[in-house]
C-alpha cells in the first residue's frame, strides 16, 4: 500500500479567521484534500482555532502579537519594516524546523510570494506556489510602504520564476503571470477553486428573510465578501444616493479595509445596511434572502485591466440560485451570460443607476437565478482536491528520485 502524502498548506499572509474569504478557501481545500492526504495548515496566527476538523492548523509565528480589531485575515498588512524580516526568520525558522515533516509544501499567495518554496527547495522539500492574483498596481499607505510594496512585489517575481511549479486558479491569470512577470507556462498549472454544494444550495427566501429579520416584501441587493481594493461597492453605492427615492435595500456582509470608507459613502441611507464578518454557515442564508446579488470588482486593480480571480463569490451565488450583477471583465466573462443568468455592467455610478431603475421584477430575477443554477460550469471541492493532490504526487516523486539540494538539520 502507498503512503500517504503529508502536505503542508501554508499561507504566510493571512490568519487564520474563519470568517474571513482567504482562510475559507484553504481550510474547504485543506478539508477536502484530507481525504487523499494527512494535511496540515499553516498561518502566521491562529485566531480561530478549528474544531472537528480532519487536519491539523500550526502557526508559523506563535509569538506574533495579534493585532486588535482585526477587519480581514491579512497578516502583514501594516507590518513595519522590522516586523517583515522577523517574521521571514519565523519563516525560515518553520522549514528549517519543521518542515522536514511534510513530503510537499503549498505557499499560498502573499505580498512575498515563493519565499516560503523558495527556501523549501534549499531544503531539498519540494513546494508550489499557488497564486490568485498578479500584483503589479501602485502601493498604497504612503511613499514609504508604497516603496516596500514595490520592492516586495520584484522579490516575489524572481522568486516566482524560480518555483518549479505556481498553480493558478484561472486561464486567465496564468495568461497574467506569464506576460507581467515572466513565469514559463510549463511551470503554471490551472486548477480551479471548488464549491461546498452540500451548503451553497437554493433555500427558501422567506424562511431567510424571517431568520435575519429582514423585510419580506423589499427587492434586496446583497454584497458577500472582503471589503478590500480590489471590489468597489463604491459606484453601486453613489448609484443609491443618487435615487433617494428608489426603494431597494443593499446589504453588505463582510469586512476588510474600506469598511469604513463604503459606511462614510452610505451615511444616512437607511437602505444601506453593513453587517460585518458572519458566519461561514449563515452565509448562504444571507444569498438566500436576496433578490440580486453582487460581484463589483474594480477591474483596474488586475493586470491589463481585466479579472483574473477564481471569483468564488459568484459560482456561490449561483448555486444558491441566484442572480449575479458584475463586470463585464475577464474571468466573469464566463460565468455570467447577460439577460440569462445575471447583469454584466461597467462599475460606474451610471451604469449601476441604470440598472436598479430598470431592474427586473422578483419573479424575473428568481428565474435567472435557477437558470445560472442549472447552466453554471459545475466545480467542487473534491474535484480541486484531487487536482491538487496529483500535483504534489508528482512534485513528491521528484524529490524521491533525486538528492536533496541540502542536508536536512538534524
């Protein structure tokens, strides 16, 4: 009988919030990949200590403070020059001292992504790199961080280039990495991310609505997701003061970083509504209790300006039976078709108002919804996770036909 794999899922620029998106997606991969492999996960901080699950979560830096108030799972945003570089010790410090325990490493992708494989591969410990997103827009945060955004994002190309396999989670970034940052296509492997079809289902909308307390009669916009650069609910929201008269509810459930910015832009809207970080479970209830759901990238923060995410939102969404208004821009190009199953629009203030003043009637809307249901590509995470798990058989088999590139520490 072979023995089972060990990989290690690393994500060194997150925390481990299980509210929170980027967290989700490794611990629904890291739940189905366990059933191929003994899986362990790893963040800088644990700040939800999984329960029940069938793998293992460690912490990359234990002694890290956590900060207060946290909006998102991002673990270095913020972080001061001094603070990086010890924690990229606390990095080296967890391959040199662990990583011997694992026959394959998965990085997932942060500000210095293939830094982590990068120092696997000295080790002789085959890693991939898994990306999302191609970083290549101006820093923000002042000059200062600016310049270190800059400088990390070069790092990160070099190292990237150097992994001896990036997985990507669309053609499209694949397209990205290659043409902005040098990466040879051999070395990308495009393997999607998966839906929780057992949770993301269709569900009663007025069992939905009575469980949160929400008004059973009003046509209601729900936005699920991070609060962050590259979404912008800041044009559906002008869009809304621009029609104070236009009775439609948006409820946004989430957090991140312009939270605070999107609650300045709604202040004295009553329609608008920010419920915070929910639940995983509960989330599709909120998709349930919509008559439109939202997906408002900003398609300026991607490389050529298009959408290369995954955008699990909207396959969620869409198995929850829902209709999806988002931009007519790269990866979402092929998932939602215009008139049939949701809205594509440029995200601008005109073009949401459009929109909301012509929008369709319940039943109309209800209809789409089943049709993205029943025409949407199917995904799973199993399939992912078989995916991924071939991989890393490979990558596995490589380091067993050749010698370490060094001594392992004893």
């Amino acid at each position: 009988m072979r023995r089972r794999l060990s990989i290690c899922y690393a994500a060194p620029g997150h925390d481990l919030l299980a509210s929170a998106g980027p967290t989700r997606n490794v611990l629904s991969l890291a739940r189905a990949l366990a059933a191929h492999a003994d899986v362990t996960v790893a963040f800088r901080r644990v700040l939800d200590a999984p329960a029940g699950e069938p793998f293992r979560a460690l912490e990359l830096e234990p002694k890290a403070p956590a900060r207060a108030g946290r909006a998102d799972d991002a673990a270095v945003r913020g972080a001061s020059a001094g603070e990086f570089l010890r924690y990229l010790a606390a990095l080296r410090r967890f391959v040199d001292g662990r990583g011997g325990g694992f026959d394959v490493v998965l990085e997932k992708s942060w500000l210095l992504s293939g830094y982590l494989a990068r120092r696997c591969g000295r080790r002789g410990l085959p890693a991939a790199v898994v990306e999302n997103v191609v970083r290549v827009e101006g820093g923000t945060g002042g000059l200062a961080r600016g310049l270190r955004a800059r400088v990390a994002r070069a790092a990160s190309g070099r190292l990237l280039r150097r992994a001896p396999l990036v997985i990507a989670e669309t053609e499209e970034l694949k397209r990205a990495l290659v043409r902005h940052l040098g990466l040879a296509p051999e070395r990308i492997e495009v393997i999607g991310l998966g839906v929780d079809a057992d949770l993301f289902r269709p569900r009663d909308r007025s069992a939905a609505r009575r469980a949160l307390g929400l008004d059973p009669a009003a046509p209601l916009m729900l936005y699920a997701g991070v609060l962050d650069r590259t979404h912008d609910l800041a044009p559906v929201l002008a869009a809304l003061r621009a029609a104070p008269r236009l009775a439609l509810e948006l409820h946004v459930v989430g957090d991140g970083e312009l939270r605070a910015r999107y609650e300045a832009l709604a202040a004295g809207d009553a329609r608008v509504a920010f419920h915070g970080r929910v639940e995983h479970a509960a989330v599709p209830h909120w998709i349930a209790a919509a008559d439109l759901c939202l997906a408002p990238y900003d398609p300026a923060a991607f490389p050529d300006g298009e959408v290369a995410y995954s955008t699990l939102k909207i396959p969620e969404y869409q198995a929850c039976a829902r209709a999806v208004a988002s931009v007519a821009s790269g990866r979402v190009r092929a998932l939602i078709r215009p008139g049939a199953t949701g809205f594509l629009l440029a995200n601008d203030p005109a073009s949401w108002g459009a929109l909301l003043f012509d929008l369709p009637p319940r039943e109309r809307l209800d209809a789409m919804g089943r049709e993205a249901r029943n025409t949407a590509p199917a995904c799973c995470w199993a399939d992912t996770a078989l995916a991924y798990w071939s991989a890393c058989e490979r990558l596995a088999g490589v380091r067993a036909a050749g010698a370490p590139a060094e001594p392992r520490p004893r």
